[in-house]
C-alpha cells in the first residue's frame, strides 16, 4: 500500500481513478478499497482528500488566496473546497486563515 500511498500523495491536486490505483498495486479495484482501508484506515479517496487539505494548509499558510487555494487544490469550487477543510480541519478556511 506504500506505493498507493505514495501516487495519491504525489498526485493530490489531481483526479486519480481508482483504477490507477488498482493497476499500481496490482489488485482489483475493489480488493483495493478493502485492502487499503484496512491497512490506512480510510477509503483512497479519503486519504487523497485529506492529502490535499495538508497541502492547503501549506499554501494558506503561505499567503495564498482561499479561491487560489482552491481551486490549486483540486476542489471544483470555493465551496466544496470549505466544507471539506472544516470537515478535516474543524474550522472554515478563513478562519484558519486568520489564526
């Protein structure tokens, strides 16, 4: 699962099917999933999620603009990207921004 941890960390801000994943770890699809939930403690897409809200962290803390951040981030809006970061991160953008 390293190798798998290692593309979805690579490729964060990027759309990376589960199929990839698959092919790069050798297993079916859905063997995937199960495997790589076992072993991480999230689905793939959870941890590319989370992967990318430590990256945007990075770039918040660096100044850059919450849309910027964004949209750089791989989130299709502002929005999904906010409910997504106070999901992780347990306050809104803005605020994390702020402190």
């Amino acid at each position: 699962m390293s190798e798998v941890r290692a593309s979805l960390d690579a490729h964060a801000t990027e759309e990376v099917s589960l199929d990839v994943l698959a092919q790069l770890a050798g297993l079916s699809a859905f063997h995937l999933n199960r495997v790589f939930r076992r072993k991480v403690g999230l689905p793939p897409h959870a941890y590319q999620v989370q992967a990318r809200i430590r990256q945007a962290r990075t770039w918040i803390a660096a100044g850059w603009g919450l849309a910027e951040v964004a949209l750089a981030a791989g989130f299709s809006d502002q929005s999904a990207f906010s409910n997504e970061f106070r999901w992780y991160v347990g306050v809104t953008p803005g605020r994390y921004a702020r402190n």
